[in-house]
C-alpha cells in the first residue's frame, strides 16, 4: 500500500501501523489496508503524491473520507486523524466500491456517506466495535467483497494501463503502453484525464516515486537501491525527490527510515 503522509518532523510518540495486503481476489481493487494509532494528536503532515484513492476511518468520531490522487506534495498544519484503518483504491476498486470515476476525488477530500451513503455509517460502526486488527480487516475483506461491483464504470483499456504504470517493469514510455495496448497515446492520455483525473506521465512518475519510498522503508535499505526503481541516475532521482517530496533524497531516506522503525 503506497504511503499517504508523513509527519513533518520526528514525533516524541511512536506511530504504529499494521498493514496487510488484502486476498488476491481483491487485488485489482484494493492495494492494501493498515491500521494505524498516532502518538500525537493535531501533528502536522506532509501529504505525498499519490497515485490511488485513500478510504480512511478514523474511530475517534471523525467523518470516515477518501482522499483523492494528487501529483504534488501538500501540507497540512494539523492531521486530525487519530486511530483507524486506511485502505488504498486502485481507479477499478473505486468504480466498482463507489461506482464513480476516480476523477472525481482527485486533488480533494471527500466524505465517504456522499459516496457510500449508509454503508458508510456501517462500514464504520463496525470497524469501530471490532475487536482488534484481524477482525476489523477480516471485516474489511467481507464487506468489500459483498460490496464490490466490478462493472460500474469501468474502462477496461484504462485500468489495464493505470495497473501497467505501477509495474517496475512496465513499460518506459506513454508511447510504448500505447503500443502495447494497440491504441493511440492520445486515446491513453484522454482516457486518463477521463478515469484517473491525472495524465498516465504524471501517473507513472507518481508511481515511480512511490517505489522509491517503499523501497526506502525496508531495515536493510540503502540510499543508491532507489536507482533500480527507474530513475535515469543519481541527478535524475535528486531532481524527482524535490519535485515530489520538497526533500532531498538523503533527507527523505533518513525520514522515512526513523518514522518505519518507530512504528513497530
């Protein structure tokens, strides 16, 4: 599951985060699920590019949301979220959950009853009763399950494309995916704009990046494995580091490995 944000600065308190990947029947929708508890409350944090939709529930009596994809770092002066699960969309999942187009989350936040109506108030309540984490993403893997309508708004070439970006070993360029799709790159680009809201290009460095952090969460990481994940070499991973995260990679390296070991 990609990264959502960060705090800004190193917390006194641990954030923990348990995550898991969901059933491999779910796969084409769901990239993963965490349950996450954050030492502090009102900690500021820098929200990083993404690629996908984040569904969270917060069971501290916050509006459970989705977060949309954005191609650039933001910042938030307080994230009120507290103790939850958060679970990332692929476009198809969220079609097939909400029946609405990625498009439409994109660059914005929006509360999950104006998408779910009153599943959403179920989905959260019991989230919230169970147990622990085992239930509570046993639960998640029923009722998305139940829930889950792969036709609703799906565009197949599109979402054959958007899952062929996060490939490593994808294609290296729009023209090529094109190619590989026996269509135009204009037919691609439109289709994104249609589905994801966001060109493949930025799609793909998106997911070029967020690579580069997972790859940099690992214990045994080093600074120069992020090189394998598609960068050209090291000015090429400088320059997309700043774009993305307004970090050096040595800073974002050290920051990404103190918050992972922080969180247990």
């Amino acid at each position: 599951m990609a990264i959502h944000s960060l705090p800004t600065r190193p917390q006194a308190e641990p954030y923990e985060m348990t995550a898991r990947l969901p059933p491999p029947w779910l796969r084409p929708y769901v990239l993963g699920w965490a349950g996450f508890r954050a030492g502090q409350a009102d900690r500021s944090s820098r929200m990083l590019p993404l690629n996908a939709a984040t569904l969270i529930v917060d069971f501290t009596g916050l509006d459970a949301i989705v977060t949309g994809p954005r191609a650039a770092v933001t910042f938030s002066a307080r994230s009120p979220w507290r103790h939850g699960v958060a679970l990332g969309l692929t476009p198809a999942g969220m079609s097939a959950l909400t029946g609405a187009p990625l498009r439409e989350v994109t660059g914005t936040t929006v509360r999950l009853d104006d998408l779910m109506g009153a599943r959403a108030e179920e989905l959260t309540g019991r989230l919230t009763a169970a147990a622990g984490w085992a239930e509570r993403f046993g639960l998640l893997e029923e009722r998305l399950t139940a829930w889950l309508r792969p036709g609703a708004g799906r565009d197949e070439l599109v979402m054959r494309a958007w899952s062929r970006l996060q490939d490593p070993a994808g294609p290296p360029t729009i023209a090529a995916l094109a190619g590989e799709l026996g269509v135009s790159r204009r037919h691609v680009e439109l289709g994104f704009r249609r589905v994801v809201g966001l060109s493949p290009k930025t799609v793909a460095r998106i997911a070029r990046f967020q690579r580069t952090v997972d790859t940099w969460r690992r214990p045994q990481a080093r600074l120069d494995t992020a090189l394998a994940c598609g960068y050209a070499d090291q000015s090429h991973l400088a320059r997309e580091v700043r774009a993305m995260a307004e970090m050096t990679p040595k800073q974002l390296f050290a920051f990404v490995q103190y918050t992972d070991r922080l969180a247990g």
